[in-house]
C-alpha cells in the first residue's frame, strides 16, 4: 500500500536532461545553458523545504506533473483554457529524468537533495506533460509516496 509522503510544487520553466556529447579528438562535454541552470537552482531550492528528516528507504513512487509554457497557436479563443496535454519538445522521460537525478544525493554535487539514497529505489511513477492552462503558470507537481 502506497501512504504519500510529500507533495510540493516547483515553479518555473522546466528543462531536460541532457546528454553528453562528443566531439572528434576533443572529448565530451554536456551543453548546459543559462535557463537550465536557473530551473535547477529553483528546482533545488524549492525542495529543500520539503525534504524529509531522512531519506526515504524501501520502494518509492514519483508521480510527475509537467506544465509547460503555452505556446502563441494555443492562446486563440476557441482553445481550451484549461490544461492541454502537450505533444512536443522537451521529451517527458527527459524532463523526468532530471528531476529524479536532483531528488538524489550526489557526491559530485553535493547541492543536489536526497529525498532517497538512490534512484533505483523508484519503482513506479506516472509522468504527465501539459500545457499550462491560460491564467496558470509552468512549473512540475511532484508527489512522492513510499511503500508501507
């Protein structure tokens, strides 16, 4: 039986993981750009008020809401105004990805939380990517239960 243990909200713009790339004779490097490290400082601030006394053990379930900035060809009056599943760039699994890495701690980055002491401990989640509805703002609703 899944209890849920925290639920929290991060405003903001939401960016993917990205993968390392290699250049011939120059080795790798991951491209990370100005807005992805805004939307990490603010992920990782956010949830620092909501980390738990100690790190979850057992299974754990992440449930991850995406909202999405709505793009100009869905602000017309006969679009909905309410949420939209959003069918394009960035990939969810990627958006996704990110977050359960920054929900773990890291010896690497140490700014990174530690909800749980490894991502392998996340055994089932459901992921979402909407659109923002018309008076709302983007961001991602995370809801974290453990197995009891």
């Amino acid at each position: 039986m899944w209890i849920e243990a925290k639920e929290f909200w991060v405003p903001g713009i939401p960016t993917p993981w990205k993968a390392a790339r290699v250049r011939r004779g120059q080795g790798g490097y991951t491209p990370i750009t100005v807005a992805d490290r805004h939307w990490r400082s603010i992920f990782i601030s956010e949830s620092y008020k909501h980390l738990p006394e100690e790190p979850l053990c057992g299974p754990v379930k992440v449930d991850t809401i995406f909202l999405m900035p709505r793009p100009k060809r869905l602000m017309r009056k006969k679009d909905d105004a309410g949420e939209i599943y959003c069918d394009r760039q960035p990939d969810v699994g990627n958006l996704r990805k990110l977050v359960l890495d920054m929900m773990e701690p890291s010896r690497k980055n140490p700014t990174y939380t530690g909800f749980y002491d490894d991502d392998k401990r996340v055994c089932e989640g459901r992921e979402a990517q909407y659109y923002c509805a018309l008076d709302g703002d983007p961001g991602v609703r995370i809801i974290i239960s453990k197995w009891f």
